[in-house]
C-alpha cells in the first residue's frame, strides 16, 4: 500500500479533485453532439466553457496526483503504471488546450462545423477512459492512495507474531 501523502482530513486529495475535469470534459462533448444535432451556437460556446473549467480543475488536480507519484518506489510495478497514467494526464492536458485554442472563445463563424475541436473533443473522452481504468488500477491493485485498515493491520500483526 501506498498512502496519499496530499490529504485533507485523512483523504487523498487527487480523487476528491479528479471528478470536476473528467465530468467538465465529457459534458463538453455532449454539448458538441447536442451542436451538430441542432446547430445552436449556444451548445458550443458551452462546450468551451465546460473544457475551460475543466482544464482549471485538471491542473488543480495533477498537483496533488504528482506529490503522491513522487512516493512511489521506483522500478515498480506501481510506479510504471501510474506514469502511464501520468504521461496520458498530460496528453489530455495538451489536447483539451488545443481544443481551448481552436474554439475561439466559443465563438462560431456561419455555417462552420467544428470538425477539428470535436474530434478533440472525442479523443481526449476515449483518453480519459483508458487514463480512469490506469487510476482504478492504481487503486485497486496496487494500493496507491490507500490507506491500511485496522483489520488489515491486525491481520498483518497477526502473520507477523
């Protein structure tokens, strides 16, 4: 096990964090398909809101993510597996900046289809799956951001004596 060494009252930060991007960035391409589907401005501009916060929130939530990679022993298992999460946290980082970029503020010409910015759209949505099952694996294999229980602790003294 490897507990989160960025906590607020005992709770791993990153977690707690995490959920406000990956929402912002799905919502985001939900309101591009609701676009394409009706062609109102609106649901784009949107869209750029929605991945504006997100990025915020994504970069908010790296730095406790980074403070608990840095705990993780070398040449393990663990610490390979959380740097493929880590380097696809970057990718998306990138990509959703981009996607910012290409949007202008939201703003929209006449009978334009944002091809580009959906597409980004839809790849960081597939990354942010791939990157959700990394953080899973993370958890629930190898412990990262776990704490021990008391019936664990118990049962390791218990070997132990």
């Amino acid at each position: 096990m490897y507990p989160s060494r960025a906590k607020v009252a005992g709770h791993p930060v990153h977690p707690m964090l995490i959920v406000f991007p990956i929402g912002l960035y799905i919502t985001s391409f939900i309101f591009d398909l609701i676009y394409l589907s009706t062609g109102a401005s609106f649901w784009y501009r949107m869209g750029f809101w929605t991945i504006l916060f997100g990025f915020v929130g994504n970069i908010a939530a790296a730095i406790p993510g980074f403070l608990d990679y840095l705990t993780l022993p070398p040449n393990t298992e663990a610490r390979q597996t959380a740097t493929y999460h880590m380097g696809i946290g970057i990718a998306l980082a990138i990509l959703y900046f981009a996607n910012l970029l290409f949007r202008n503020w939201g703003f929209i010409g006449e009978n334009q289809t944002p091809w580009g910015p959906v597409i980004l759209n839809l790849v960081g949505v597939l990354l942010i799956g791939i990157q959700g099952w990394l953080g899973g694996e993370l958890v629930y294999r190898y412990g990262v951001g776990v704490q021990e229980t008391r019936l664990a602790r118990e049962e390791r003294l218990r070997k132990t004596a």
